[in-house]
C-alpha cells in the first residue's frame, strides 16, 4: 500500500513539474510569437504601399518592380508560414 502511495505521490510531482514547464514554455512561446507578429506587421505596413503603387505601374516597369516585390512577398510569406507553426 506505500508503494502504490508513493507512486502517486511521484506520480503529481512529476506532472505538476511537467505542467509548470510547459507553462513557462507556453509563455515564451506567446511572447516570441507577439515579437514575430509585430516585426511582420511592420514588414507588412512597409510592403502594402509599395504592392498598391506597383499595382497601378503594373505593365509600365514590371520586371523591376517585380523582383524588388517578390523579395519582401517572399519573406513576408515565410514569417507568417514561421509565426503559424509557432502556434
């Protein structure tokens, strides 16, 4: 019967410290998800001008314009992607 005792006894302790981690874990993980966030809103407040300005050049200097864009989409789309798997 002690036996069966302390094993419950180590049974809670163990999750208890388990669940303490985790919290801690999940924590961080909300706090480095907030700095992604806001990095990516920035990003995104920068980028959204210049995509609505290139939309109305569309056609007149596409392929310079295009690349430039693609580079910020690209990494715009991979912090998002990183953020999401984050969460």
């Amino acid at each position: 019967m002690a036996d069966v005792k302390e094993q419950i006894t180590n049974a809670l302790e163990h999750f208890k410290q388990q669940r303490d981690e985790l919290q801690v874990q999940l924590h961080l993980a909300k706090a480095d998800a907030k700095d992604e966030w806001a990095r990516l809103e920035k990003q995104w407040e920068e980028t959204k001008p210049k995509l609505e300005a290139a939309r109305e050049e569309a056609g007149k200097t596409a392929e310079s314009v295009g690349a430039a864009l693609g580079l910020a989409i690209d990494e715009l789309k991979k912090g998002y992607e990183r953020l999401r798997s984050r969460l």
